[in-house]
C-alpha cells in the first residue's frame, strides 16, 4: 500500500508517494523514482541508502512539521502545503489575535531577532532555536507587533515551551 503525502520547504511544494518494495521502499518525489533502503539506528536517526550510497539522516517530527538534517544540510518539511517554512503551523498558535511562538523541540535559543514592541511582517523570524544540529526559524504567522520575549539568547528550551507572544493584527 503506498502512502502519499504533500510537503512544502520554503516556496517549493513537493508530492511525496512511499510503498514498501522487498527489503526497502520505493520513493517517489514529483514523478522522479528510488528505490531506498532505511534502517533505524535509534528513534529519529536513520541510515539511508540511496543509489548504493550510505547517508545518515535525522528526521524530527512536530505536529506537521519535519525537520531533516543530512550531509550538512537542514530542511524544514511542512506536511500539507502550508504557507511557508512554519508559517502554517505558527498559524494555528494564534488564539484572539495573539500568537504565542513556542520551541518546536529541545534545544538552544541562537537569536533574538525582534524585540519587544517591533513591527514585524508575517513569514518574519522572531527567535531561533538550535535542535538536533540543526537551526529553526520561529517566524510570525502575520503582520503585527512583538508584545513579548520570554526567552534569551544562549537559553535551554523545552519542547512547547513559550518563548514569544505577537499581536497579529485583524486577528
């Protein structure tokens, strides 16, 4: 039985079908085939072989999101089609106007890139997080004013942990 799925990364919007074929899978990404062989090394570490060639890969999972970090590169996978890196998943965090910015995993606040009462645009990092080697750029879901910073630069974060509000306006 194949799966298919819908990612989008930045403005790239990706058709994804996997089944199982023999010992491996066959993936297909927008009509181009391989045939992949994936082994779990521990939850959320994988060995992925491709064309006879080894890669480690990191797969994170949050909500809709994914967060990919292999050979030295980083993507960031929104499940569905959603309205840029993380703005659909920061949009759904908006409760009466307010969004509330939140840790998508564990990890280290890198940069504060707004303060307290700046205007910022919608798809605007706000605060970035490091996780699993790899940087995530909180961004604001719309137009509006940052109204609180509730981490600071070098701090360990929690998964799902607040780190800031913004007032998105005709929220």
């Amino acid at each position: 039985m194949a799966m298919e799925y819908e990612f989008q990364s930045g403005d790239g919007k990706y058709a994804v079908t996997v089944e199982k074929s023999g010992n491996g899978f066959r993936v297909t990404v927008d009509g181009r085939a391989m045939e992949v062989d994936l082994v779990a090394a521990e939850p959320g570490c994988y060995s992925f072989v491709a064309d006879g060639e080894a890669t480690d890969v990191v797969v994170v999972r949050d909500g809709s999101r994914r967060y990919v970090a292999l050979e030295g590169y980083s993507l960031t996978l929104e499940e569905g089609g959603g309205e840029g890196q993380g703005a659909a998943a920061a949009a759904e965090d908006v409760v009466a106007g307010i969004q509330t910015i939140r840790a998508p995993m564990p990890g280290k606040v890198v940069k504060i890139a707004a303060a307290e009462g700046d205007v910022v645009e919608k798809g605007r990092t706000v605060v970035v997080v490091e996780a699993m080697k790899m940087e995530h750029r909180l961004v604001a879901a719309g137009t509006g004013t940052v109204k609180k910073i509730t981490c600071q630069e070098g701090q360990n974060v929690d998964a799902d942990q607040p780190l800031a509000e913004v007032e998105v306006e005709g929220g």
